[in-house]
C-alpha cells in the first residue's frame, strides 16, 4: 500500500461535474487549556463514483486536477438515504370544511 494521506469525511455539496466538496471534522482537547476543541475544513475531491449529499467517503491525497482539487474520492463509507423533502413526511392537506350558509328569513 502507498503513502498517501486518506481522510474520511461527509460530502457537503456536490453541484460539480464531477467534483464534490468534503468536510472533514476534527475532534482534539486543546493542550493547555484542556477544552474539547471541534475543527473542520471543507476540500474539494475528484468524485467518479456518484456520491451524493451527506454521504461519509475517504478521500486520499493526489496530484493536483485543478486549481483546488488535490483529493480523490477513494470509496463511500456510508450512503445517506434521502428523501426529496429532506425527511419531512409529506402529508396531503386537509381541504377547510364548507358549511352550508344560513338562509336568512
């Protein structure tokens, strides 16, 4: 196996041709101060594979595609299962009730 770095992280955008955006989240106890310290950083990967948002994916390091590609998706992790309303049950709307109106006299 070779040297490269790998890094897991989530597909946050993947509006590209064939380029998706990963954010990878770092968890550490800062040295000093000993307070739980939560970092990201957002790269942009070479995606052959289709992923989509809010998949988990490893991406290892790669001569540079582009100005901002130096990473290439290696596999997905994890698929995220999406619906097209982002979870929400979508639920039929119940049409008001009409009432008869009154005959005035």
């Amino acid at each position: 196996m070779n040297n490269r770095r790998r890094l897991t992280g989530v597909v946050t955008s993947n509006r590209m041709t064939k380029t998706v955006v990963v954010e990878i989240g770092r968890t550490f106890r800062h040295p000093l101060y000993r307070k739980v310290v939560h970092l990201s950083k957002r790269v942009k990967a070479h995606d052959e594979l289709g992923c989509q948002i809010g998949d988990q994916v490893q991406i290892v390091e790669s001569r540079p595609l582009s100005r901002e590609k130096r990473w290439v998706v290696e596999t997905i992790v994890k698929r995220e299962i999406r619906t097209a309303d982002s979870g929400v049950a979508e639920t039929d709307p119940v049409p008001p009730t009409e009432e008869p109106a009154e005959a005035q006299p």
